[in-house]
C-alpha cells in the first residue's frame, strides 16, 4: 500500500477496484485529485498545544478557550495524542474563524504575536 501511495509502484485497475471494495469507498476516490495527499500549504498552521492550554487556563480569554476546545477536537478526531503540537489544515481554520466571528489575518497576527501558532500560513 505505501509504494502504491508513494506513487513508487504502478497500480492495476483491478487493484485499484480491490482496495476500494475493501475500504467501501468509490473507486473516484483513489484516483481523483482530491485524494492526493495534502500539500504543506494545506498544513502549515502549526499550534503549540501545550501553550495553549496553559493561557486559556489562566486566563479568562474566552477566543483561547475555544481555540483549545477547537483543536481538542480535531485532535481527538484524528488520534493524534502526542498533545504537544497540532498541523491545522486551511478548512479546519476556516470554520474555527466563522465560530470565533472574528476575521482570520486578525486571528493569526494575534496568536503570532502570542507565540502560540509556531508556523504560520505561507500567505503572511
């Protein structure tokens, strides 16, 4: 499977059909461009969890709060429990601007600022 991932190896159409039989999804899914692994401008907000969780802790900063429960959750949804740091993609950032309610280059100059969003969007 990570050769076949890795684009080392060459796939069969019926091995291609194979495996999303196996997995249940449509064979669309392997093949199409939606299913490439995710680019570094897809993952370059990266979170220092630790820092987060000791601010909104100590402080009644109700956006820190949210921000820690937010990437709890994504988080936990992706079994990532190293708790250390956390590689935001653009879509999940997107939506935690539209639950804050705040415009998101305010959001990033801020935890910038904060040292808590260790690596930030290329676009800054």
């Amino acid at each position: 499977m990570g050769s076949y991932e890795r684009g080392t190896r060459a796939i069969s159409l019926a091995r291609t059909i194979e495996i999303a039989n196996l997995f249940n999804i449509p064979v669309t899914e392997l093949i199409s461009e939606s299913a490439r692994v995710s680019t570094n401008s897809e993952l370059d907000m990266v979170f220092d969890l630790r820092k987060i969780s000791n601010l909104a802790e100590h402080y009644s900063d109700t956006d820190l709060v949210f921000l820690s429960r937010y990437l709890k959750a994504i988080s936990a949804r992706r079994s990532d429990w190293n708790g250390e740091v956390l590689s935001l993609r653009k879509s999940d950032f997107d939506t935690l601007t539209l639950l804050i309610g705040k415009p998101g280059h305010d959001l990033l100059q801020r935890w910038i600022a904060e040292k808590i969003l260790i690596t930030g969007p290329n676009h800054l």
